[in-house]
C-alpha cells in the first residue's frame, strides 16, 4: 500500500471516494478539485482513502505550537477494514517531526476508534439555548461592526487575544477563516470595540426562522463584551424566539452568565479528539506551579521519540524535562491517555485517574497532576473554511 500526498489530476479520486464514504452527491465539474493537501492511500494504483490536512497554531499555556488537524477521513466502503486510515494516520506521526506538529486534532466520528491512533476525547461542548423573552434585562445594543473583510487585521488579532485566554485555541492567520460576505452567504460576523476602541469581542450567526439565532462562535474578552454582544443580539428577537449559542463548555464565559438565567437549556454540541506528537515540547510548554515538584512520567507511544521516561522537575512556573529510555517512573500513559490528562484540561487526580483506560499509577504523582489542574479548554478550528 502507498501513501502519499494527492496530485492535482487525483482530486476528483478523492472527492468520488469521500461521496460513497459519506453518501453524497458528487459532480464531476464541482468536485474535481480540492483547495488543500490531501493524504490517501492507493492500493493498486487506486485511491481507496484519503484524508485533509490543515496546519494550524495552537495555544497551549501561552505558546502557540505547530499543529495538524485532521478533517474529512474518509475510504471507499469497499476497500474498508484494509488498513488504509490506519496507514495514513500512522504516516502523519512519522512526519511529524519534519513539519514541526506538536499536537493533532480531529472530530471523532467514534471516540473509540481514535483513540487506536492516539487520539482522545477533549472536551464535550454543549449548546445553550436561551429563549429571547428571558433576556429582557439586558440592554439592547446597536454599537457594533459588521465584519466585510476590511477589517481583517482588527478581528485577527482578537481572536489571537481571546485564544490566549483558552488552551488549544487556534490562531486566524488568514482572511478564509472568516466570513467576509455576509450577504451572499447569510452568515454575519459583528464585533464590537470598548470604550478606547478596541476590538473586545466577536459574535457570528446565521437565523434560522421562526425558530432561532444561530450562533457559531461568541468570543469575548471581558464580562462588558459578553452583555455587548448578547444585547446585539436581542434585535433579531422579532423574528426568532430562541438565542442558541453553540460550542461552549462548562466554566466558559457565556456559560457562566448563561447560569444565571431561567429557562435556558443545554444541548450536546459534539466535541473535538487531540493527540500528542511532541511529548518532549509539550512538557517544556507546559505552565507548571510555582512551588518545587518533580515527576517521572513513563510514555507508551508507537512513535519513537514519544516513548521513554520523561523526568520532569518544576519550580516557579518552569521546568527542565530530561528523556531517558528506561527506568522508573512514577505514571505510566498511553497517548491517549497522555492527550486526555495533559491536553483536556480537566483537572484529574490520582482517583479520577484511574477510570481512564491507559493510565498507571506506581508511585506518587501528586506532583503530575499538580501540574495539569482544570484549564479553560476549548479546541476550535475554523469551521467557516473547514
């Protein structure tokens, strides 16, 4: 079996593979291109999987680190169960190092079929759904900006500013990323400025009648932005009866004012898988206690600088990680479990811990999970160019 990056004349392969995989309708004019890389694996000379492949910066404790999400997975029903995913999923850690990606991301189709992979479940979002008649007391508001592309700078960097805020956050270094024709496509994106001026924060939607006001992405910086926002909001109370607010997750922003209102209901939004590719990056970026801790962590991994024991010694917030390739540890994960305790931010401990499959506990680890307590969690990718 091969695999390899598509060539331009095999896009449409890849389009016809991807409609039988998920049954759609594929034109042979409209499908026969495809704007980035594609994996796949050819068995005979003949595309029977194949995968998307966007690079993107992702936050983590403040440092943006090369990442690879992966969309669109797909294999010709035929060919299935003949490893082809498995190959290309394995292909993408082997060069992982050449395109300097720490971690990995994906939405799961099956939680348990990732995790093969190294992938695990990260944080499981929720819609909230608030009736408009249950936000009379907030202010309405007209003081916004419709995003038209022009200002493009302006919105990039605030949403670089509310990543900052939430780990694993990706950055929006280009005009793709957002909507840029509100007209033609019914999708509008408004953001407002505080009183200097500056962008605070961003809402996108589309309208859904008579029912409701579908909100994509709500992004705030401070309390005064989230109220902004929602008052803006509450001008299309005419025409739907319901705000729903989609990807949030307990503790975040809009939920947390959302809690103080009757009425509101919460909606599974599905949610997002992550692997680790650099385990020796991901410990140096991590954000550690002030007080002194060390621990021994014992990583089982199919890629081979992923395995080992990483002796990890912390003090004021840093670290110095060493890599050995045996000796005694104190946890011992495997990458999924790895992606779970030290991406998902949860907050586990040595209890909690050990209902997680793959997890070992052999000494004390206090001093791990001391250094992966609860964080605001919460991959995004684009999902207007994705």
């Amino acid at each position: 079996m091969e695999i390899r990056y598509i060539k331009e004349n095999e896009a449409a392969d890849y389009q016809r593979v991807s409609a039988a995989s998920f049954i759609w309708k594929f034109d042979e004019k409209e499908d026969s291109t495809v704007e980035i890389p594609v994996l796949a694996a050819f068995h005979e000379n003949k595309l029977i999987a194949g995968v998307e492949i966007f690079d993107f910066r992702v936050n983590y404790c403040g440092n943006f680190l090369n990442s690879v999400i992966v969309s669109g997975v797909c294999s010709q029903p035929e060919y299935r169960r003949m490893g082809g995913i498995r190959e290309i999923m394995k292909k993408i850690g082997e060069t992982a190092e050449e395109n300097d990606w720490v971690l990995g991301f994906l939405h799961p189709f099956s939680i348990e079929y990732y995790e093969k992979f190294g992938y695990a479940n990260l944080n499981r979002m929720f819609a909230i759904k608030i009736p408009f008649e249950k936000i009379k007391n907030i202010p309405r508001n007209t003081d916004v900006i419709l995003y038209t592309g022009e200002q493009f700078d302006e919105l990039s960097a605030l949403h670089a500013k509310c990543a900052l805020k939430e780990n694993l956050m990706t950055l929006r270094e280009e005009k793709k990323h957002f909507c840029d024709k509100p007209l033609e496509e019914a999708d509008y994106t408004y953001f407002r400025r505080d009183e200097n001026g500056v962008a605070d924060g961003y809402v996108r939607f589309t309208v859904k009648r008579p029912d409701e006001v579908i909100v994509e992405e709500f992004f705030a910086l401070t309390p005064e932005a989230v109220y902004g926002l929602l008052g803006f909001l509450r001008n299309y109370d005419g025409i739907a009866k319901y705000i729903r607010i989609k990807k949030q997750y307990q503790g975040s922003d809009v939920s947390c004012i959302a809690d103080r209102i009757d009425g509101i209901s919460y909606d599974y939004d599905g949610g997002a898988a992550g692997r680790i590719y650099n385990m020796q990056r991901l410990l140096e970026c991590n954000a550690y206690p002030e007080e002194y801790g060390i621990f021994r962590l014992k990583s089982v991994d199919e890629f081979e600088r992923n395995n080992g024991i990483f002796e990890v010694e912390y003090k004021n917030g840093k670290a110095t990680v060493t890599r050995k390739d045996e000796g005694d540890y104190d946890i011992c994960l495997t990458a999924a479990a790895a992606a779970r305790l030290m991406l998902a931010g949860e907050g586990h401990d040595a209890q909690s811990a050990l209902y997680i499959n793959g997890v070992e506990i052999k000494g004390n680890a206090d001093a791990f999970f001391k250094a992966f307590p609860y964080r605001h969690t919460r991959f995004t990718d684009s999902s207007w160019s994705i």
